[in-house]
C-alpha cells in the first residue's frame, strides 16, 4: 500500500462500551478506523442514545436497524455486539451481503454453527455465493478454553479427555458454575488442566488474583487482569517467591478493542479468510468441547438458538 493511509469504516450492531475508547487512539503508524454508525435491534432512537453516551463525531450515523446497516455501502466491517444466542443468525446475514465481521467470545452457541460461518467465509472467497443462549459456560467458558489452548506447549490441539460438572442457578436452571478437567498428550507428556468459570465469582481488574495459572517442574505463572486483557505476568520460582513481574500486556487505558481492530486491518490488507493469531480451527475446536460439555451436563438451549440456518436472508451486494 506504500504510503497510503488505510482507512476502516465500522459500524456496530447492538452495544458495548469498548468500541468507543478505540476512535481517534490509532497507532500513527498503523491503520486508521472511522465509526460509521450503530444500529439498535429496537429502534433509531435507542441507537441515537447509545451514540450520545459516546465521544464520537455528530455525523457518526444511526441506522433503523441491522439490516440497514449491514446492507449499507458506507460499511467495511460490522461488529457484532450482540448477546451470543443471536451470533450466528447477525453474522450470517453480515458476511452474506459482503462484510467483514468481528465479534467477541463466544464465537457462536454451538460447533455446527461455526462450521456453517466458515464455509459460508470459504464460499464467499471462492465466489459460490454470487456477488439468546446464555450462563456461564457460554459467556466465560470460550475464554477459559482459548487460555489453555494457547498455553499448551504445542499449540492447540484436542483433548484426549474431558470430564466436567455443572452447578445450576436455582429456579431459572442456568448454568452459574462450570469446571471443565481436561487431560492433553503433547511432546511426550501428559498435561493436566482446569478451567473454572462461575457467573458468582467477581473478576479482578485490578490485578490482585490470577486469571491464569500455569503450573511446571521448575515454579509457576500467573497471568492477572481481566481474562480478555491481561495486565501483568508474574513468575514464581519452586518456592512461589515471586521472581519478577514481567510488563503490562496493554498500554494502561488500551481497549481490548484496538489490536484487535488493527489485526482486522491487516487481514483483510492480507487478503486472509482468518487470522492466524486466532484461526478458525481453534474456534471450532473450543466449541466443540463446549458441547460436549453442555451434553455431559445436559445442558440444552433454546431450538432458535441452536439452528445452524438462518430465518432471514439480505440481498447480497458486489464484492
């Protein structure tokens, strides 16, 4: 691109307060992003109040709802704010018209749906398409999942087993806690882990408990912040006396929403279907275990929820 200033244009379907921090904080030397506009599932003026509550420019738009938006020419990539039971159904629309997307874990509600997202994404490259679930598991399960992947000393790979159990909420039945043991075989060795998501345990922005812990022959680490962004890795030698806490992840006030933003940019600068710091595989796979660990438990969601097609198709517009 030389020295040609890139430029994204978002908008945003439903809510969440990280986007906002992102406008007018680019890298200088990075890519550039714009909001373009929101849209509510409700109406124009809850997306006009959203917008209100922002520091964004007067001009930023209010769309009358999703299908607008995504149809809209002005758009380059749609994120996805959404509650996770609607995922599936608002990126599928999204990546049908054409658009890039972005959304936060989970991915989907279940692995048939994020099959059906990436052969939708594969049909969309090759040109064959022509020009709410909710509890714990679902909304912290992925990211607990992803940790351990990441962390495994050969990269992500299946587990040989997995077993769990699950703690209800009385009277509602959703899922409050979940532990998910899983057993790995990767060069040469058996690793064990544990993740544990509770919707009754509080988080610890502030740095003071571990999110993370990795346990070897020699100490241990521990990785502190929220789980979606880390703030300080600390090392503890045989003794756990801590040796030395390593630099913050993110520079202090970052949203997780930046880099982010800017791997977006450069994928798609790339001309990559995926990301390879976050690839469709390890997706599916967190997915899969999380059925498995939903059908261990019994644990079922909604028919609407779970459908791997969509109830409403959009125009498709050029590529």
């Amino acid at each position: 691109m030389g020295d040609e200033i890139e430029l994204l244009h978002w908008g945003i379907l439903g809510f969440t307060g990280n986007l906002n921090y992102h406008v007018g904080r680019e890298d200088p030397h990075g890519p550039h992003h714009a909001l373009v506009g929101v849209a509510s599932s409700r109406s124009r003026d809850v997306a006009k109040e959203f917008l209100e509550s922002l520091d964004v420019p007067e001009c930023t738009l209010t769309f009358r709802d999703y299908s607008e938006l995504i149809c809209s020419d002005l758009i380059d990539v749609v994120f996805i704010a959404t509650p996770h039971s609607h995922h599936f159904q608002n990126a599928l629309l999204a990546l049908e018209v054409g658009n890039h997307v972005v959304y936060q874990k989970s991915l989907t509600v279940n692995a048939a749906q994020t099959k059906k997202l990436r052969q939708t994404c594969r049909l969309l490259r090759d040109g064959e398409i022509g020009q709410l679930a909710d509890g714990a598991l679902l909304e912290l399960g992925s990211l607990a999942l992803h940790w351990i992947l990441r962390a495994l000393p050969g990269g992500a790979c299946r587990p040989n087993q997995v077993t769990s159990t699950m703690k209800n909420c009385p009277g509602s039945g959703v899922d409050e806690t979940t532990t998910i043991d899983m057993v790995f075989s990767t060069g040469g060795r058996e690793i064990r882990t544990k993740a544990i998501t509770s919707l009754s345990t509080p988080a610890s922005p502030d740095g003071q408990f571990a999110h993370m812990i990795i346990e070897g022959s020699n100490g241990k680490i521990e990785i502190r912040g929220w789980e979606a962004i880390p703030t300080e890795l600390c090392l503890f030698n045989n003794s756990y006396s801590l040796s030395k806490p390593y630099d913050v992840t993110f520079h202090e006030g970052e949203p997780l929403f930046v880099p982010e933003a800017d791997e977006v940019a450069r994928c798609i600068r790339e001309g990559l279907l995926e990301s390879p710091e976050m690839p469709w595989a390890e997706s599916l796979l967190v997915m899969e275990i999380m059925d498995f660990v939903r059908k261990q438990n019994d644990l079922q969601y909604s028919p609407e929820s779970e459908a791997s097609e969509p109830s409403v198709r959009l125009p498709s517009r050029p590529l």
